[in-house]
C-alpha cells in the first residue's frame, strides 16, 4: 500500500518503550471546540455528526491542530459512540449539550436484540481514517481509538452522561448476567471496529475507558477490565502498512488498579492527573512487561499563564523521572498527554507553550 | 453536663480501634429525601436553609432514619456549606439543583476580605446538634461535621457545583498565593465551627473533603490535605462530657493517598467504593498509629433487590476481613457506610435490608 514514510516516529517508539530523544506529545480531544479553526469548520458542517460522518471535514480538523502546534501524533476526529449509534440506537449531540441516544437500552428485550453491527454502517469512520493517514503524508503516526465496553454500556443505559450512573449500575446490581450480555456485545463490536480502523490505516489505537472509575473495586475487574481485555484478545497486530500497531488502554480515574492492568495486552497504559507518575512507573512501567505510560498534566493548568504552565510541565516530568536512554534494549518510557481532553475555554497559545514546554524540557532530562 | 449515658458505644469504640461485636453502620446522608417523613418535614420548612436552621426541624429530620433502622450512629442534620455562608457568600438551593452562592470569591480583592466568621452566625448549628444530642437521649452517638478547606474553596470559588473545577483551579494554578489565603482562612474557620459543635455536644465529628478527588497527585496534598491537617491540629480532643471526640476524614476519590493521610492526626479514614478495603486495610489499618475505616459500598448496590444487597455487603466485610477481636488491645476495626451519599430515589425498604444485613454478617463473620 502506498503509505508515506514516517517522519517523527518518537510517539510509536515510546509506546514500544524505545529510547527517544524527547519525550513526545500530544493532547486529548487536540482537535476540538478550544481551535477557532476547529469552529469555523463545525459550523460549515452544520452539526458534531455532520463534521464526524464527513471524511473532508474530519481530516480537516483532525489536521488543524497540527498546523499550530508540533505534536507528535494525531488522533483520528470522532466520537466515542459511533459504535452504539450503528447498533440503532439513535446518537444526537444537542447544542450545548453532551451526546443522548433516542433509544437507550434498558431491559432484557432491548439487550437480547443487541448485536455486533455491520461495519458498513462505520464506513464514514475507516474512510477518515484512511484519508487522515493520506493528509499526514507520513508527518506523525495516526492514532484510532473507541470507547470501552463499559464506557459504552454506561452511555446506552443511561442515554446521556450522567452524575451517578444510577440506571447502569442497577442494572449491574440487579442483573449482572444481562450487564454481561451487554459487554459481550460491546466488546465484540469494539473489536471489530477497531480492527477496520486498522486496515484502514490506524497506526496505534486506543481504548477510551472514560467511566471505569465510577466502579467498585471488583465490579471494576468484572465488568470492565475483563471487557477491555477481551477487546485487546481480538485486535490485529500489524497495521495496513505490516508494521505493528501498538494499543493504548486509558482509564480515568482508574489509577487504583494500576497492578491489575499490567496483565492487560497492551503497550501503553494512559494516566490520570490523579496519579503519581513515580509511583506508577515503579508499578508498572519497568521490566519485562512493563508499561509505557502516557500522561497526565492536569487540563486546567491551561488556564494558567505560560510560566507556571511550564512549572506544571517540569513537575509531570520529573514525576516520571528520566525515561531510560538505550537504544539496544526497551525499557521505562513516558508519552506525555493531558490526564482527560482539554478544554473548550483553553487559550490556543498556551497549548503553544505547553508543547515547547515538554519539548525542550525533556530533551535537557535526557542530557 | 446532663448528658444522658450512652448505650449503643459501638461506633465510637470502632472509631478507637477496640473490639465491638458487630460492625457499626451509618449512612452518609442518612436523614434525606429518599424518606418520605423527611420530605414532609422538609414541605413544611419551605426550604433547604428552613429546614437546616431551624432547631426543631433539624431535629426531628436527624432522627428519622433511627426510627426506622437500627443505625448505630446519628450524624448532625446540616450541609457543608454553612460556613462560606457565614462568610457573607449567600448560600441558596434552588429547587431541582444543588446549591448556589450569590457572591463567589473569585479575586484577590474577594479573598483579602475574606475573614473566620462570627461564630454566633452559625449559632442555629450548634443549637440543633444540643438539641439533637437531647432528643438521642444516649441512643447512638451524634457525629459533626464540615466541608473540607478544599471543598469549601471549591463552591466557594465556582459559586455552585461544576463538572470541571476550571475556575478554582485556574485561580489555584495561577495565583497559587491567593488559594493559600483562602484556604487558611476555611482551615481556621473550620476549625472554630467543628470545636463549637464538640462543645455543642457532637461525640465524633468528621471532615467531609468531597473534592479532594479532583485534585492532580501534588496538588492534593499541598492544598488539601494539608489544610484538613491544619484543622485537626486546632480542635479540642474532649467533648462535652469529657469523653475524647474522634475525629474522621472522607476524601472522596482520594484512594491513591492513603498513605499520605496516614499520617493524619485523626482516629478514622472514611473510603468510597473504588477502594479495596484489604489493600487500605494493609496500608493504613494495621499497627501503631493505624486508622479505624469507614465504608464503602456503592449506594448503588440500594437499587438492587434485597438477595443481592446481602451478597454486596458480604463483599464488603469480607475484603475487610475478620476485624480484631482482642478486648485488650487496639487493632483494625471497619466501620461500615456507603462509599458516598445515599441516593434520593433508594426504596427506604432496601436500607433495611442493608442494615440487617450488616449486623447479622459481621456477627457471624466474628464468629
């Protein structure tokens, strides 16, 4: 296939815990509401699935924030519930408010009609993906990615966000036997999804556990890492281009079960601001075995003028330490990311400092 | 002081790490809207602030749930907002949303002026814990309570709750001198408000850092743990009749700093559901200078039938595991609580069920 060369392969040699010569970057939700850019485009699109489901707008601002800023990878524009929403059931994005389905999923009737959908009706998404990798011409690597199997199910419950997660969680209480049906489905259908965001050209994915962390301890392993994991199980290992894919698993607010997601089969491990990146590391990023860790600097220090954005930076860095400099053998490595998806009120400029920031600073930990 | 004495001493003997023989439980939020007695109580306040201020109504609210279960602590009928309240803030609850403050702090004008209140503002407080350590008549024990520092900072600043804390972390990342000034000024104020409820009568009161959790690895501990400490180290060690006060702290979402509050001067660390209770048992629970727990099952688990409410509690003693039965000595002792507030729409009946199932489990568990 046609691929371009790479360029700036630092993200995909951290992820497979290779020395690099900076610590590389890029930001959760890049493409977003906080790029006046991303805005003008939306507006053209006329809607957040209009922008989506348009492979020209899609690659459009998934590239915009790489025209400001040196990123070190890109993450394909989409939105976490493509999946249920070709399961039927009916995704819209009201204005000024979060995702809701037209028809949740509530009932034993509804969770035995669930299937695995046919990944045609995601075509709008492999050929974003596959246009995305065209427009990068090689510049950075490009990132797919889904929603969890829990993350999922907690949206088609629920029908929208939520603040305590009642209905998914009695439906978890209650019948745990159709909360794992659910999964099953979901996990299958992830799968698959990311899959054809492979073939179609994904050069890393991953795995959005955005509400693991609303979990009991053991309902979390139940429930959600043994879903991820089933996901990991079915991923194809080599991208459209037979160089390997490396998976990312990020779960917010999921730092207390760190020791259980070492078994998980994936490269990276994504971490919230919440976690101790020393301790973390110690945890799971040495070894055989370990972990590259990507993360996990605070959104709202964006907010905070340059100078004390570059503080912030120092400290995330030095939390982490100095990622190991072999190059004949892998070991500790970091990707440093924002620990959830930045801002819509973030001034542009201080992403621009942030990005120098992590840049510069990480080059002089590695001297 | 004609206090009268008292007969259930379980909890409090929990609290002090000595041998009880069943675990203790309470409710976070135990006297609210999921009663139908408390809603009637509260038609006829008129208002959230009705009912808290006046000493009869918060009374008789604070005693419903022991009229129905046979819970083993009672704790005071307030909101942890009365203090910025007594600051000038304007603290008012709308109907349907939570609560909000007409005048937020969010410059260095605001928070120069901001000073520890008359604590004759929050008389109607100490009036209703009198009134209610009256009414128990030595039932179960009265617990006090507060806001955090932190938490109080955050309302304070965001003016009513937020999904993002972007405005009070911007102040903190940006004018991290202007947070510690607030948050000295809570620490004092919280302080003065929690001794004033002990000299009221409270018999163990607890600190309530509800949003400590949002806070990045670093910043937890330097402006919120540290001001919970500064509080601690201000508050008088004997009640009102003599007997020692022991004093607990929540944090919710602060798992990952167990350790870190180790070190606390207070007798009980309070734990929501993401928390293995063995591990924190391991961490904090054991040995010299241990802390008794407190939690931490999923409020949640109430929206399930009764058969599988009895197999979640069994999960929860038994990740605690045998509490030390040595009448000799101290040791690790498990308070039971739900991980956070009960929710308003949990079936009164399955609460019952909760609790009888606690107390016949834990007996047999020390069996």
């Amino acid at each position: 296939m046609p691929f371009a060369p790479l360029k700036n392969d630092t993200f995909l040699r951290a992820c497979w815990r290779q020395a690099t010569d900076h610590t590389p970057v890029w930001l959760m939700r890049q493409a977003g509401r906080y790029l006046p850019e991303y805005v003008a485009t939306r507006a053209k699109a006329g809607s957040f699935m209009g922008l989506a489901t348009n492979v020209d707008y899609a690659t459009e601002v998934t590239l915009q924030p790489l025209a400001r800023y040196p990123l070190d990878a890109a993450i394909l524009f989409s939105d976490i519930l493509t999946v249920p929403d070709a399961m039927g059931l009916g995704l819209s994005f009201e204005a000024g408010e979060g995702p809701r389905f037209a028809r949740p999923v509530r009932d034993e009737a509804a969770i035995s009609a669930l299937a695995v959908p046919d990944m045609e009706r995601l075509r709008y998404v492999f050929d974003a993906v596959a246009s995305i990798r065209k427009a990068l011409a090689g510049r950075v690597p490009l990132i797919g990615f889904s929603g969890s199997p829990w993350t999922l199910a907690c949206y088609m419950v629920e029908g929208a966000g939520s603040s305590d997660y009642r209905l998914v969680k009695t439906l978890m209480y209650s019948r745990p036997d159709l909360m794992h049906r659910l999964l099953g489905v979901n996990a299958d259908a992830v799968a698959a999804y990311l899959n054809a965001q492979i073939a179609a050209g994904a050069q890393a994915v991953m795995v959005f556990d955005s509400w693991g962390g609303v979990l009991a301890d053991g309902a979390f392993q139940e429930f959600s890492l043994a879903y991820t994991a089933r996901v990991l199980a079915q991923l194809r290992r080599d991208g459209a281009d037979g160089q390997p894919v490396p998976r990312i698993v990020f779960t917010k607010g999921g730092g207390l079960w760190l020791q259980d997601m070492r078994a998980l089969d994936c490269e990276v491990l994504g971490l919230d601001w919440t976690v101790n990146l020393a301790r973390a590391r110690a945890l799971v990023g040495e070894g055989d075995g370990g972990k590259a860790l990507q993360g996990n600097i605070d959104p709202n220090v964006l907010f905070a003028p340059p100078a004390q954005i570059e503080t912030e930076v120092a400290k995330v860095l030095q939390s982490f330490g100095k990622p190991h400099t072999d190059t004949q053998t892998d070991g500790p490595t970091h990707i440093f990311n924002l620990g959830h998806g930045i801002s819509q009120y973030t001034p542009p400029e201080h992403v621009a400092a942030l990005v120098a920031a992590v840049h510069a600073q990480s080059r002089a930990l590695r001297a």
